[in-house]
C-alpha cells in the first residue's frame, strides 16, 4: 500500500457517531462534525444557548468548566531551580574566582573578598526573589 492509498484509507475512515451515556454525552469525533449536529447531541440552542434552569443542572451534574490546574511546586524546589540556569552558575564560578583570587593575593588590599561577597549576596537575593514570588492565580476557564 503506497502513501496516497493509506491516506485515502484514513480519509474514508468511518466517523464514529455520538454515543449518548447515563451520566454523560459522549461526543466522538465532534470536530468532523457540523456545529449543528453536535449542539443536538448535546442538547442544545446555537442561538440561545442553555436555560439558567439547564445550566444550573449541567453544573450540579458535571462540575465547574475550569482546567484542572498542575500542583504547586514547593517554594524549596523553586529555590534550587534557580541555581540550574546557566548564567547563574556563571556568577557563582566568578564568586569562587574572586575568592580565590582574594586568598592568593599575597599582601591583601582588604579585609573581606568584597566583589565574590556582592556577586553571592546578589545570586542569592534574586534566587529567594524569584522562589518565592507569587504566582498569579489560575482563571477559570468559563464563558
């Protein structure tokens, strides 16, 4: 079977009709399907939409419209994710350079490596920003 045959093939595929279930309309298949055919499985009006007293029931029955949303990650693990990305691990290799640019020196100009201090203050400080910034919440997705 050539490529145009198994194309031809899937193209006259039969298109499984809508299956109506106890609890739920199961539409298979909607998107090859006329809007109108499917709002009629559904039991619904293109024009009106659902009654209150309909759309009321569909939400006891079924639930809110919203997106199941992804669980939280915890503010620890965002913290460590922050030291994943490369250009901080390049400040943290130039933090170590500093440093031990800092200890080689042989007659030491300051007290304190000061620049591998500031480079590791910042680092750390957009890290605990980042982690812990609240995300913005979740929309439902209703219309």
């Amino acid at each position: 079977m050539n490529l145009h045959q198994k194309s031809a093939a899937i193209e006259a595929e039969p298109i499984v009709p809508a299956v109506k279930t106890r609890d739920a309309p199961v539409v298979v298949a909607a998107h090859r399907e006329p809007a109108q055919t499917v709002a009629a499985m559904l039991d619904t009006d293109m024009a009106r939409g659902l009654s209150q007293a309909e759309a009321q029931k569909r939400l006891e029955q079924y639930g809110p419209n919203r997106l199941q949303s992804a669980p939280e990650t915890p503010w620890w693990r965002r913290l460590l994710e922050q030291f994943q990305n490369f250009l901080v691990i390049i400040l943290l290799v130039a933090t170590v350079i500093s440093m031990l640019e800092w200890v080689l020196q042989d007659p030491r100009e300051t007290d304190l490596p000061y620049e591998a201090i500031v480079i590791l203050l910042i680092v750390v400080l957009n890290a605990l920003l980042v982690s812990f910034r609240r995300r913005a919440p979740s929309v439902p997705c209703e219309r």
